[in-house]
C-alpha cells in the first residue's frame, strides 16, 4: 500500500501568495508545494494560524499557465514549519 494517499500530487513549487486571514490585512507568505486541492505555506510560527480557519488566497497559479487565481481555503494542518490548507469551493455553500 502506498504511502501517500492524498488525492492531489503534490509539486515542489515556492511561489510568494497574498493570503488574507479574517478580519486582518493581506500578506504575502511563500509556499513550500502545491497540489490542485491545497498548498502547504512556509511559516516560522503558526500560532497567527488557527486550524479551521478559513482564509482568502491570491497567487498566480503555476499549475494552470500562472493564471491571477484567488481560491477561499481551510487550515487544515500546523507544523513547526508551516500551514496546510485545503481549497474549498464556495459554490459549495
């Protein structure tokens, strides 16, 4: 069985995003992959992370000919080197 049992293929990729957290001001974070359903952001603290917060996501979309793409997003998972996120789609709601 294999180890990885994600859903999404993971790529390698470090690109700088505009991430935007509830009631505060946008900033720029780099990630440390990305895969069609999330993005794992290199943080040196997550504790400005709540899990299960959501957050507003612009960047330019490497995976789809670096298209302006802005996706809402769950935090899904703190370690001590960054946050994970889980794109959601609002329609949904």
């Amino acid at each position: 069985m294999s180890e990885n049992n994600r859903r999404h293929e993971r790529h390698d990729i470090q690109i700088e995003i505009m991430l935007t957290l509830m009631d505060t001001e946008p900033r720029t974070i780099r990630t440390h992959d990305i895969s069609e359903g999330g993005m794992f952001l290199a943080t040196d603290s997550h504790s400005d992370f709540p899990l299960g917060e959501m957050v507003h996501i612009q960047y330019n979309n490497p995976l789809n000919d670096d298209t302006e793409t802005e996706v809402d997003a769950i935090i899904v998972r703190l370690s001590d080197n960054g946050v994970g996120v889980a794109f959601i789609e609002m329609d949904a709601f």
